[in-house]
C-alpha cells in the first residue's frame, strides 16, 4: 500500500475518532448536569454533594476525549502502520 494512502487514512480516522469521542462526551455531560439539575430538584439539601459527584464524573466522562486526541495525534505524527 503507498505511504500516502496510509496517511489519508490514518488522518481521517482520527478526525472520526475524535469527534465520535468529543460527540459522546458531550452527550455524556448532558446527561449527567441533566440528572444532577433533577436529584437537586427534588432534594435541595442534596445540592452539594450531588455538584460534587457531578463534577468527578465530567471530570471522567472528558478523560475519554482527551485519550481518543492522544490516539490520533500518534496516528497521524508517528504512525506504526507505515
């Protein structure tokens, strides 16, 4: 296979991967700020412990972006596959 095809293909795999990995994630923190706005509804005194867990779990729920970038960028810059 020519070194160009591989690298066309290596990049549009880790713009794919990047925005299904941004994509998720932002479903994800909706979600999870959803839930958090509901539980704090319904318990007010729950409020802050609930912001807590929320924030950890955004914090987690963008760890998953963060990596799938890792990936991409070792796919495009220094590529095992060529």
């Amino acid at each position: 296979m020519d070194h160009s095809l591989v690298l066309a293909f290596s990049a549009l795999g880790a713009a794919i991967g990047i925005g299904l990995a941004a994509l998720g994630a932002a479903i994800g923190d909706g979600h999870a700020a959803a839930k958090m706005l509901e539980g704090t509804a319904r318990q007010p005194e729950m409020g802050g412990k609930l912001l807590v867990n929320m924030l950890i779990s955004v914090g987690l729920i963008e760890s998953m972006p963060i990596i799938a970038a890792v990936i991409a960028i070792v796919l495009v810059f220094a590529n095992p596959l060529i």
